[in-house]
C-alpha cells in the first residue's frame, strides 16, 4: 500500500506512484478513479457532484486530493499509538477543503465478483482479541463522533445476526468520521451496461450497513455516486505503468456526461 498527500497541482506526482502498484485490469477501480479525478477533466459532472452532495461552495481548486489516505487504528485519540498488529485504513480518495472531508471508496467490477462484499466482519474477527480491538476503534470514531449510535462490537454483532455485515464498511465509514466535523462519505461506483443489476444489489447492501451501523444522517452525509464508463482502454501487462503515463496526457476512459447521486440512506436520487 502507499500513501500520497498532494493537492490537485500535483496530479502528475500522484500518477507516478501508482505507476508502480501492480494492476491486472482496466476494470479494478482505482484507474477510473485517478482518471476521472484528474484535475483538468469531467469538470461539469464534478461541478453536478458537489452540488448534489450538498456541497455547491466546496472549492475544488484549493482542495487536497489525497489517494490512499491512511486513517490509523489508535490506542486512544490522545496516545499517539496504534492498536497492536493493526493496519491503516486506507481510503481511496480522501477530499480535504477547509473543515469539510469527503471521504470516496470507488469500485467498478468489484462488487459483480464479490457481492458478499467480502471479507465479513464475523470471519474477519475469527476469535482473534486483537481484532477485535481494532474494530472496537472503528466503531469508537463513529460513535464518539455522533455519527452513529452503535456503542459496542458485541452490539453490532447482534445486530448483523440475519445480515453479512462487510468489515470494510466499517472501517471506511470510521476514516470519514474520524477527527472531522463535517464528514461526508461516498461511494463512487462505476458501472457499465453489464453490471447495473449488479450495482443496484450492491447499494442496497449499503444501505443496510448503515442501518445496521445506525449511522446518523443529521452528522454524517452518505451518498452514492454512479457513473457509467462508456469505454475503457486497453492494458499491456508486460507494461501497465504506461497506463498512468497516458493518463498523464490524455483521458484514458470515456464517461458518461449525466451522473447520479443517491442518498446512501434511501437510495432515493438527489
């Protein structure tokens, strides 16, 4: 994993890094993603996205565009210290203006591959102490925050007894919440033709998630972005670094020019 912290200026510098992960498709969401982000393109559905968001005086110029944003598990908020055996939570673009986080999980193919939306937090936990701490800390950021109301891991649990409950919804949702006063958090899904129905599935697996979580809408806004990819290029795989080079240059897919915007809450369009 990597981390990078650039402002939209820096673009070219983020496209360097990711260079150097490995990819195997041009499905895998974090190139549509970069792509779509750019900061010089898609700048009429980017304006239509921050209005629908609630967010029509957000100021995409002087905003910080940070790509695998990391959102520590701490010991406690004052300690400096993180969780024994505990990773980041690794947020695929985090937008930083002023007091307002915008905090965006992309996915395209995945959720037609994996409509479990796998790993399970309940096969995730696996009877290991120190993951439950972690999780633990996840629900303590939306909590503490007033982003919802699930106070304990064993409340959840019993909440997710008829439910497959993803654990990386859970520690999304804690790096929108943590250490912010206005988080906003959103999944941008990509689709095509061939995976609407797929998508539709997905979203209302969301939805449950934050039912299950108790999220609070008055605190925490939750939306869900579609964008339909019209056509995507092709890769080379003895050389897919070039992708981002391209991309460097010149768009790289194509995107429809009407978006949507769902309330994650009700799935009703905004």
């Amino acid at each position: 994993m990597f981390s990078v912290h650039y402002p939209c200026h820096n673009y070219d510098q983020i496209l360097d890094v990711l260079a150097t992960t490995k990819t195997n498709s041009t499905k895998t969401s974090s190139l549509p993603l970069a792509d779509f982000w750019h900061p010089d393109r898609n700048q009429l559905q980017k304006k239509d996205f921050f209005r629908l968001i609630n967010q029509e005086y957000f100021d995409p110029k002087i905003a910080d565009y940070c790509f695998e944003y990391p959102t520590p598990a701490y010991r406690n908020s004052k300690s400096g210290k993180t969780l024994p055996h505990s990773r980041s939570s690794m947020t695929d673009l985090m937008i930083i203006e002023n007091r307002v986080r915008i905090t965006i999980e992309a996915k395209y193919t995945e959720y037609a591959k994996d409509p479990l939306y796998k790993p399970l937090l309940k096969e995730w936990l696996d009877d290991k102490s120190h993951k439950k701490n972690i999780a633990q800390c996840w629900l303590d950021y939306i909590y503490q925050n007033y982003c919802g109301k699930v106070k304990s891991l064993d409340e959840l649990l019993s909440q997710c007894d008829d439910f497959n409950f993803p654990y990386q919804f859970l520690h999304r949702t804690a790096s929108a919440c943590f250490d912010c006063e206005s988080p906003v958090l959103v999944y941008q899904l990509f689709y095509d033709k061939n995976n609407i129905d797929q998508m539709n599935k997905f979203e209302e697996q969301l939805m449950k998630c934050a039912e299950k979580l108790k999220l609070d809408s008055r605190k925490l806004s939750f939306y869900i972005f579609e964008i339909e990819v019209l056509d995507c290029p092709k890769l080379n795989v003895k050389d897919s670094s070039q992708l981002f080079i391209n991309m460097k240059l010149h768009n790289q897919y194509c995107f429809g020019e009407t978006i949507v915007v769902k309330d994650g809450y009700t799935l009703k369009k905004k």
